[in-house]
C-alpha cells in the first residue's frame, strides 16, 4: 500500500461522521469485558537522569532517532525477561536528598 493511498484513506476516515459509522459487527460491552479490562497501555513515562558509558550512548544513537525509546524498550526486555521477584515498595521520593550530619 503506498503512502500517498493511506493518506488518502486516513483523509476519508477523519470525515466519516460518528452516525455513518457501521457498528453492527461489534458486540456491545458487558460487565465481563470490564472484568477483563487491563491497565492502560503504554505505561505513564518518568523523565530521569541517568549516565551511561559513551560507547553504550554513541551505540544507541547510532541507529539514528529514537535511542530513549531504544533504551527503554532494551531495559523492558531485560525486565520482563527476569523472573518476578518478591514484592518491593519503592521508597518515598518526598525524602530529601540530603545526608544526615553527624551530632
């Protein structure tokens, strides 16, 4: 399919109207789709600093735009590829950062 006809086809469907929308092949929703129903996704993204070694940066890059969702798409990898460990609860991130003096 070219591009041109996609744009073309996503053109004719902006225009469609709700009420000329066949929907007589979709089966209304009960409350066992809603039992079913999942997290949204994809999941809520945090910004964050992090330092990576240069060669690991100049590497991701080097597959031109997208090396964070590269990045990240690698460490989901490595994550759901571990075996689920024990429940954690993360720290609060209200703490401050700052070391206690000593009395």
């Amino acid at each position: 399919m070219s591009r041109k006809s996609i744009k073309s086809d996503l053109a004719r469907l902006d225009r469609l109207k709700d009420r000329d929308i066949d929907y007589s092949e979709i089966p209304p929703l009960d409350r066992s789709f809603f039992k079913k129903a999942t997290e949204a996704w994809p999941p809520a993204k945090q910004q964050v600093t992090v330092r990576l070694d240069v060669d690991v940066l100049d590497w991701l890059k080097l597959h031109g735009k997208g090396y964070q969702t590269r990045l990240n798409r690698i460490l989901r990898a490595a994550m759901e590829h571990q075996a689920p460990r024990r429940t954690h609860t993360p720290k609060s991130r209200a703490r401050s950062r700052r070391r206690p003096h000593a009395a």
